[in-house]
C-alpha cells in the first residue's frame, strides 16, 4: 500500500507541476500579446464583459 501511495503522490506533483508550467506559460503569452497588441486586448475584454453582463443579465 505504502508504493502505491508513494506513486500516486509523484503523479499527483508531476502533474502539478505540469500545470504550473502551461499556467506560467499561458501568462506569459498574454503578457506578450497585451503588450504587442494593446487595443486588441482592450477589445477583447470589452466584448467578453459585454457577453458576460448579456448572460448574467437575462437571469
């Protein structure tokens, strides 16, 4: 029981630090593309809220 365990916990950190990673990542890319691109990323988020307060909206 105890090597089952012990395996399953590398996995489970294994697949934290996966997700860490691809997270760092992911930032990293819209760091970037802010900064190259701002009045797009203005856009983008004006019509995510916009769609956002549509939906919350019509409850």
């Amino acid at each position: 029981m105890g090597v089952r365990l012990r395996d399953a916990k590398e996995r489970v950190l294994d697949l934290e630090a996966a997700v860490v990673d691809k997270t760092k990542a992911a930032a990293r890319a819209t760091d970037d593309f802010v900064h190259e691109q701002p009045w797009k990323a203005v856009g983008v988020a004006a019509a995510l809220g916009l769609a956002l307060g549509v939906l919350i909206g019509r409850r």
